[in-house]
C-alpha cells in the first residue's frame, strides 16, 4: 500500500522553501492494519493437582469471544495495574474444548504468566496476533516436543468436531484428554509419518535442530506430508519494535527477512506457526 503525503513545513532545510512535495511511503498491510484491543480479566488459576506440585497449569481468561486466539495464535495481555508489565505476556489458548463451548466467555490460557497475576486481575488483549494453524487432514497427527501439550489441543479440539482421527505423540505430562484422542510417547513418532495426512508440531525453539532426529529423518530425507510448527520462543514486543528477539532461522522461501548475517522470520509476525519446509531444521 502507498501513502502519499503533501507538506509545506514538514522537511524544512531539506527542501527548496515555499515548495510543496510529494513523499510517497510504502508501507506493508500489516503495519497499518488496526490490532485490537480489549479490556479482560483473570479470573481463575487451576493448579496441579498433587501434593507439593504447586505448578500453573492453566488461566481463565474472561473476554469477549473476538479475543481469543484462533490454535497456534496468541493475544499480548498487559496488566495495567502491574508496574513491572510493561511488556506484555503472550498468551496461547489451550483450551480442549475450543469451539465446542458455548456458555462460558473466554479461553484457558496456557502458561507462563507472571506471579503477580492473581484471579481478579484485569487485563488488556492485544490481538489476537500471529499466524496460526491452517492443515487439514483427516488423520491429524501431533506432536509436542516440549514440556506441554496444551498449545496443541485447540487445533485437535477443531479436527474432532470434524471427526477426524487425532493421535499425539509427546513426553510431556497430560491434561484430561478427550477418550477419542490416541496418545503415544515421542519414540512412536516417526511410525506417524506413514499413517498420518498432516503432522502439527509444538516446538520450543532450541528443540528445531534435534527435530530431524525425532521424526527418524536422514540428513538428505525429505517429510511426505503436510507439516507446520509452533515456534515456542520469547515474543517480548510482538513485532511493535521488531526487537528481533524472536527470530527463527529460515529458509529462501516466501520471501524471509534477511540481514548480512543471517535469514529469518520473526515468531511474532511471521509466525509463530511456520511450515516446516520454510525452517531450518
Ligand atoms: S518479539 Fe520483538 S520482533 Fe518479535
């Protein structure tokens, strides 16, 4: 999209006086386009169950239903009355059963959040943001490589509504599950790769290198199915001042960003779900 914007004073010194010119600015879409916000609330924190476990598992966030993040998206929340929340959280929806409830208004959200974030909390969303997940399949398999499955289970809650079969494969430990969803340890993964018609992965970032050895890949194997990833890495501005913080290294397709250094995309704009052939793994 172009701008152009005429100015008499603007630039004074840098151009002739009493002239008028044309700066033409481009700027890309998503730049301009306005991210919403909207006033929300904490209002419950579900703890693991179990004597000296203490761990979040879980926060209810109370929003209206535009906020809440599509699988694989997030919502940057900030709270307002906290000093030290200045930057903002980003938080992912991990709720089993998203889209198939109805009464109650917001989304589970999955942690980290800040200690100081008690019930009663208020918050405010920005978002949601990010691209999340787009495969379709009738035999969905995921993956979850890191310490939870949680950021996955909006995107198998979709698949079961649709009464495709979901296996998951992970180490991590588990939430209550639908009984409908098949569940394996990680060593079965690369059994997935002949059965299933697209693989969804969580991943944290520093997981990306070893991701060739979990799937039982050979350096020059190429995946036979549809695969995208969720980039789990620190988003600490979401892209307002492209801190790069969240950079994933990338390859030469759908035009990464490039430095003399390095390509790459930002996690927070260009992601944080990715198809795998577009990373370096
Ligand atoms: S979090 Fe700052 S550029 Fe992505």
């Amino acid at each position: 999209m172009v701008l152009i914007w005429y100015t008499q004073t603007a630039f004074q010194g840098c151009i002739p006086e009493r002239r008028n010119f044309r700066l033409i600015i481009t700027v890309s879409r998503d730049t301009i386009l306005p991210v919403r916000t909207y006033e929300a609330r904490l209002t419950e924190i579900q703890l693991a169950a179990g004597e000296g476990a203490g761990g979040r598992l879980a926060a209810w966030i109370d929003c209206p239903p535009s906020a809440i993040p599509a699988a694989g998206q997030y919502v940057l929340a900030y709270a307002p009355r906290d000093p030290f929340s200045a930057v903002g959280t980003a938080l992912f929806c991990g709720e089993a059963s998203l889209g198939l409830k109805t009464s109650a208004r917001g989304f589970l959200a999955v942690p980290p959040f800040p200690a100081s974030w008690v019930p009663g909390t208020p918050l405010v969303l920005r978002g949601p943001l990010g691209r999340g997940f787009s495969l379709n399949g009738q035999r969905l398999a995921l993956a979850a490589l890191g310490d939870t499955v949680a950021r996955l289970l909006p995107l198998a809650a979709q698949a079961l509504q649709r009464s495709d079969a979901v296996t998951l494969f992970t180490n991590a430990s588990l939430p209550a599950l639908p009984a409908s969803i098949e569940i394996y340890p990680l060593g079965s993964l690369p059994e997935a790769l002949a059965w299933a018609d697209c693989l969804a992965i969580d991943l944290p970032l520093e997981a990306l290198p070893g991701l060739r050895l979990s799937l039982g890949l050979k350096k020059e194997d190429q995946l036979i199915l549809p695969a995208q990833a969720l980039v789990y890495t620190p988003i600490p501005c979401a892209g307002l001042a492209e801190c790069g913080a969240c950079a994933v290294p990338a390859r030469h397709s759908r035009q990464p960003r490039t430095t003399e250094r390095r390509t790459f995309w930002l996690a927070c704009k260009d992601g944080p779900v990715f198809n795998l052939d577009e990373l370096v793994w």
